[in-house]
C-alpha cells in the first residue's frame, strides 16, 4: 500500500515540480525522444486527457490494502516487505547502487508478482509498476490520471490473449509468461519499438524451461514486416533492418534428450530474474568451461535491469545444481593478473621477483600457499559447471539464439497487451 510518508520523494513545491511528462513513467526513460522510440499510444492518451493539468503536483492516492500474509512466505507478502532493506533508501523497491531515474529494482521481484499475478491482483500489480517507475515518474499529472494510467497498463497485461499465438503452452508456463511481461512493461512498451532493444534476450532466458507452438507465424511476420517498411521510410535506424521470412521465427520448443531436460527443470526452479541469470552464467562458463568464474561477475545488463539480487541469485543458482564451487586453483588463477598475483604472495610471505612470468608466479603460489589459494576461491565464490549440465549447458546459448527472433517479433506484435 502506497502511503503519505511513500509521496515524499516524489511531491515537490508548486513552483518546483518537474514537468518531464507521463511518458517517461509508463514507456520507459527516454522513449519519445529519439527517432527509433517515438511517443506511444498512452502518451497521446495523456497528452488528449481532459485530467492532464500541468500545475498539479504529482501524488498518488492509496491503493487499497491487499491481505495480510506472512513474511515468511516471500512471494505473499506485501511489495515493500519484500524489497526489505535491499533498496535505496528513499525508493526502497529500486536498486541503491543504480541511479534512482534509471528504475532498476532492488530485487527480482518475479516471486511477488507471481503471487499477485496467479490471484489476479490488478492493484498489487499496479503498485509495483508505480514503485519501479516513481523516481522517474514525470510531473504535472493528476494522480487521478497517473493512477487510471497505471491500473489500465496491468488490466491490459493480465487480460491479454497470451494463446492466441503462443498455444499449447502449460499453465505454469502462462503464469510465468504473464509475470515476464509485468516485469517488461515497467520499462517497455509492447510494439514494434520493443524490437530495438534487449527485451527478447531476457525473455528467451527466463522462459527457456517452458514449450509453446507458435500459431500463425506468416501474420506475425507480415506486421513486423510492415512495421518496419513503414518505419524505415523516414529513419536510417529502422531502413537497415531487412525483411523477415517466415522461417525465421519458429515454435519455442527446446531439446527434447534426457540431458537438456534435465538442466531445464534445474533452471525452472529458479524465479525469472535468478533464471536468466542462471542462462548467463551457463552461456558464458560453457563458452570458455576451463575458467571458473563467480556468479557476481556472470550476470547480463539486460538481466539486472529487469532487477537482481546478484548474491541471493548465487545462492539460489547453486542451490540448483547447475553450477558447483570451483575445484581447479589453477585455472582460477589463470584469470589474475601478474599485480594480483605478486600482491597475493607478497601477503602470504613469498617473496617473488617482479620479472617472473604470470604463469612462474601462478605455479609459486600453488606449491608454496595452496591453502591459502583454495580459501580465497572459495571466498570469491568462483564457480565451474556442474558435470552433469555440462554437455546440455553448452548446447543452451545455440537454443537461446535460435528462439530470440521468435520472442522479439511475439514482445512486439503478438502479446495482445493494448492500453
């Protein structure tokens, strides 16, 4: 429940309130002012309201109370119960180390909205959109109309017809698909427009556990096509993008062989960001599988802009078994460098020439401080693949880039999310 004490950082003086516009709070920073992301439909909505009064200070009234659950169930408590202390200290569900107006959140909030989302919760949904949004939410609306605006946004997420191109999907992976697009709406809007950024990469990640048929490609692809016919007609941007066939988008169903679908249920225990996370981490430790790395170090832009926790995420990745602690010294510290490594035998008494080769250095440290190497791996959090993954981890970054076009085209002309 958002309250008076909530309002603060947002409310500002008459003669001070910024008057950047709704936009921004609902199509993400920026959209609007560049060729490539033009106003979309809610802007004109605002900007054709009778409601729209520049001289209003930006408020927002209470939403109504949601039931009372128990903390200790993390995805049934209340929003702000949730972030707990992990936010910044005046927007409590945005990230404190991000700037506030970029609107990352503190967490991945996917548990809570999966909650919210499962029991039809439009007001939950809406006040979490506004929490995410608030640091960047404009100046000059209502809060009448900024309410109106917000509750519209998640009644058209939670109404849209997610099977009418994504069929045959199980329920959990609806469920799932609903909360993703929650998750994207805070900063996206779902057109055309969605296909110039990374939103289908997070996508692709997070629903990777789950199997859909995508029904009538041909009409996907036809909208595409002509979104970007059309486009590209006054912006260089959009002319260099070519037209797409019909086969180059296709049905969002993984590797069927024991292997794979044993890493995939691994990974559907994990909530939507730490999932994506998890693909990152298995894209990137397959890609080089001779090199531990920490989890913290592992994590995609596009992933914690949707919200991460990265050291809960690790934990909970670990937790999965598709990564285990790194055993191999040696290639760990094939990743240092030589000041790294002098500054580290120096610590524990070894006395080194600065001429020695990286490698010199490497093999020092391991025959004369092996126990010290260990523990301070084991500090880092350095990690390797899981054996038993391995195979099916490698093969995961070819399915992920195989079904992204897919996920761009749907994100921007099949959701069925219209406000």
């Amino acid at each position: 429940m958002i309250t008076a004490s909530d309002r603060g950082a947002t409310k500002a003086p008459p003669g001070e309130v910024r008057r950047a516009g709704l936009l921004a709070s609902v199509c993400g920073e920026g959209i609007g002012t560049s060729p490539v992301h033009p106003p979309c439909r809610l802007a004109i909505l605002v900007k054709h309201s009778s409601a729209f009064k520049l001289d209003s200070i930006l408020t927002f009234d209470p939403f109504r109370d949601s039931a009372v659950l128990t903390v200790d169930d993390p995805g049934s408590c209340d929003l702000l119960s949730y972030a707990g202390d992990r936010g910044h200290p005046e927007f409590r569900c945005l990230s404190r180390t991000q700037n506030p107006a970029s609107c990352v959140p503190c967490t991945d909030f996917s548990p809570w909205l999966r909650e919210r989302v499962r029991r039809h919760d439009l007001d939950a949904l809406c006040e979490y959109l506004w929490r995410v949004r608030r640091a960047n939410p404009g100046g000059g609306e209502t809060s009448e109309l900024i309410e109106r605006l917000y509750s519209d946004l998640a009644r058209a997420v939670m109404s849209a017809p997610l099977s009418q191109y994504l069929t045959e999907g199980a329920a959990e992976a609806y469920l799932d698909l609903r909360v993703l697009l929650v998750m994207l709406a805070a900063h996206e809007t779902f057109s055309g427009f969605i296909m110039a950024g990374e939103a289908a990469d997070f996508a692709a990640a997070a629903m990777a556990p789950h199997a859909f048929r995508l029904a009538r490609p041909r009409v996907l692809v036809e909208r595409r096509n002509e979104f970007v016919r059309e486009m590209g007609q006054g912006m260089d941007y959009w002319a260099c993008w070519a037209p797409l066939a019909v086969d180059g988008v296709r049905s969002l169903v993984p590797p069927r062989d024991a292997a794979f679908e044993a890493m995939l249920s691994a990974l559907a225990t994990l909530p939507l960001g730490s999932r994506a996370h998890a693909v990152d981490a298995l894209r990137h430790l397959s890609a080089d599988p001779g090199v531990p790395r920490t989890l913290a170090s592992l994590s995609g832009l596009e992933t914690r802009r949707r919200g991460l926790d990265v050291a809960d995420s690790g934990r909970l990745i670990i937790q999965s078994g598709l990564v285990i602690p790194a055993e191999d010294a040696a290639a760990w510290l094939a990743g240092w460098t030589r000041r790294d490594l002098l500054g580290f035998l120096a610590q524990c008494g070894v006395r080194a020439p600065k001429s020695w080769s990286k490698e010199r250095l490497s093999e020092v440290a391991l025959a004369d401080c092996p126990d010290r190497v260990r523990a301070r791996m084991l500090e880092s959090g350095a990690v390797e693949l899981a054996p038993v993954h391995a195979e099916a981890a490698g093969r995961l970054g070819g399915y992920i880039q195989a079904v992204k076009e897919t996920w761009r085209v749907w994100l921007g002309f099949g959701t069925g999310v219209e406000v």
